[in-house]
C-alpha cells in the first residue's frame, strides 16, 4: 500500500502519517485487532452468550505487545469516561439514538479489571475494515493547508485503488488462455478525447457486461440524523452521478462513440450495467427512486436493469464466475427470481435456488497474506 501511495499519481506517504499520527504501524494495527477479536470468542457457538466478548488483561502475554499494552488500548479500548466524552452532551436525543461511530473508533471498553469487553461484533468488523480508511482520513484532514486539500487526494486515491482492485478481481476469474465464450475482460478506454468507457467492460459474446465503480461512504450527518435532503445528496454522490454516466457511455456505444475490441455493437443480444458502489445497501424502495431518475436507461431494449453492488457482491458474483458458472446466466437467473429487487449477496447467500457462495482465489490470497503478516507481527508460532 505505502509503495504504491508513492508511485500513484495522487500519491501520499500513508505509511508516514501512521507512523506519525498512531503509536501502531499498519501491520500492527491489523494484528492487534484480529488478535482481540479472536480472543473476544464472539463467533464461538461453543460457548455461552455469557462467555464471550470478555478478553482478559493478560491476552498479548505471550506476544509482540506484551509490554505495549497502552498502545493497542489506545487504538482499540476505552473507558466509559472516554465514550462519555465522545458522545458528548450536545445534540438531540434521537441523533444520539443512531450515533455509533465512537463504538466503532474504540470497540472494547475496558474496565477497572483490565479486562476488555466487545461492544458488539460490528464494531470490531468495522474498526478492522471501514476503520483504516477513516482513520487515514482524520490523518490526511489534520494535514490540509488553505492552499491544499490533502484529504481531497486521499480520497481520489482510495477511488483509484478500489477501481484498481475491481478490474483486477475481475480480470482473475477471466484467464486469458478462456475461450472467448467464457468471457474476455477490457478495461477503461479514452474516447473522444477526454472521455472514458466503463471501468470493466466484459465480452460474453452476444452479451456484455458493463461495470462502473466508485468508491465513497456515508456521510455522519445522514447516518445519524437521517435528514431527506442529505439523503438525496449521498444518493446523488454515491449512485445516481455515476449511474448517469453509466447510461451516458452506454449511448455513446450504442451510437459509435467507442467500441469494445472485438465486439460488433449492432449484434449484442443485452447490455448488463452494473454500477460498484461502497457504502449502499440495495432495497426496493432505493431501486424504484434510481430507476425513475434514470429513464434514459431503459430507452434501449437491449439494456437490462441496472444492478447495484457493493464491494462484497462484487467478490461474491466473481466467485461464481470462477467456480464455473457463466457470468451473464447469473445475472439473468437471478434478475429472474424473487430476489431481483434485493441485493446480490442475499440471492447467493439465501436463497436455495442460487448457485452458492464461493470465495474467489484472489480474495483468499490476499486474506492469507494478511493472516501470515499478522501472525509474523505478533510473534506467535504459526499452528
């Protein structure tokens, strides 16, 4: 990551401002998360509710962290005084009601024991995935200058990296050597001089498969106060800007504009635009809203609904694709089914007609390389 901060074109010294900003590196901050949360027991069917959740004071005895304990409650615990504090007294009753992200900074609370306790599974997922990219972003908002806006880089740099990441997971389950009914991956193309064609585009000869993606979270104002206005704002950032360019492009294939290699544009069957968003939870209600804004959409037979995934679909359908099943047969059973009004992850994961959960290698890989990095920074023997 810190390398590839440097090279980019946006480019931050990421590793220097946690060096700076927390007593933990990278690594570290990932291993003493994991290592709490494997020592709350919270997913132990084995034991009672009554059980879990609960980490004695001794749990980094035996490893890296047995004399930096200050450092990783800093990052990870709490007193109440502090969750006091981080609340605060201000603000109405029911945007308090809704307030999480202090349990999500600190998800232990830790009492005058030593012990630790969870707050609540969530929180601890959180603080090991969302967590680093706000954390980060407190570190590149500490460093804007009135001449320059470092937290603005940083976030289109965690857009580039996402994009990055979606092309290449994808690209994973399409091996060049596939014949070309399987399926051949492009990605983004300049047209027109300054235009760019859909981040992924995928020839399922006669049908093609069009993927935007685009990063970015909720804002705090919307996840608590739940303000209509801020919530047609976030649509419009997270989803309908960039579906719009999405039907944008499409009509631009459909009338020349670009073309995808190899593919005749007069002989496709259906055009599937997908659009990767991070922080939206498909339901009904949302569709309708993003289907009535988008009518132009829908003014080319050819062109399915739009399905909106977010960054853990998107691994879910790729998993698929890999472990066999056609791309474009997933997305026609399942726009076929009870489930097309609903996110992707609960067709697979719910219901018995779908093809199943399969982890794509890529993520797996990566998940592996995490685990070794953990156990090599926590000193412990590898069972």
């Amino acid at each position: 990551l810190a390398d590839g901060a440097r090279e980019h074109e946006n480019g931050l010294p990421l590793d220097v401002w946690i060096e700076e900003d927390y007593s933990l590196s990278l690594e570290e901050k990932f291993a003493a998360g994991f290592a709490l949360h494997a020592a709350s027991h919270v997913f132990n069917p084995q034991l009672a509710p009554n059980e879990r959740a609960l980490v004695e004071p001794d749990v980094f005895a035996t490893s890296a962290f047995r004399d930096r304990l200050g450092d990783v409650h800093q990052l990870l615990a709490a007193s109440r005084e502090w969750y006091r504090a981080a609340f605060g007294p201000e603000g109405e009753l029911s945007d308090l009601a809704w307030e999480t992200v202090p349990f999500m900074q600190r998800p232990f609370l830790e009492l005058s024991s030593g012990q630790l306790v969870l707050l609540s599974p969530r929180a601890i997922n959180l603080w090991l995935g969302d967590g680093f990219y706000y954390r980060l972003l407190e570190s590149a908002q500490r460093r804007n200058t009135d001449e320059f806006s470092v937290s603005l880089t940083f976030t289109r740099f965690v857009g580039d990296l996402v994009e990055q990441w979606a092309v290449r997971l994808v690209k994973s389950a399409y091996p060049g050597e596939r014949p070309a009914a399987a399926g051949r991956v492009h990605g983004e193309q300049l047209y027109d001089g300054r235009k760019l064609s859909p981040d992924v585009a995928i020839d399922h000869d006669p049908d093609l498969v069009l993927i935007e993606v685009r990063s970015g979270y909720l804002t705090r104002e919307l996840r608590v106060g739940g303000d209509v206005q801020a919530f047609h704002r976030d649509l419009d950032r997270l989803v309908l800007r960039k579906a719009r360019q999405l039907c944008k492009r499409i009509s631009d294939l459909f009338e020349g504009r670009w073309s995808v290699p190899g593919v005749e544009t007069a002989h496709l069957a259906r055009v599937w635009p997908l659009l990767v968003a991070a922080d939206i939870t498909q339901t009904e209600p949302l569709r309708e809203l993003i289907e009535r804004s988008l009518p132009v959409l829908y003014s080319y037979a050819r062109v399915q609904r739009l399905l909106v995934l977010d960054l853990e679909d998107l691994e879910l359908l790729i998993g698929l694709v890999e472990h066999g099943t056609s791309l474009v047969q997933i997305l026609d059973q399942r726009q076929q089914g009870p489930y097309a009004e609903l996110e992707l992850k609960r067709w697979i994961l719910e219901d018995p007609a779908s093809p199943g959960e399969h982890r794509p290698s890529f993520a797996l890989e990566r998940w592996e390389r995490v685990r070794q990095a953990v156990t090599e920074t926590l000193d412990l023997e590898d069972d």
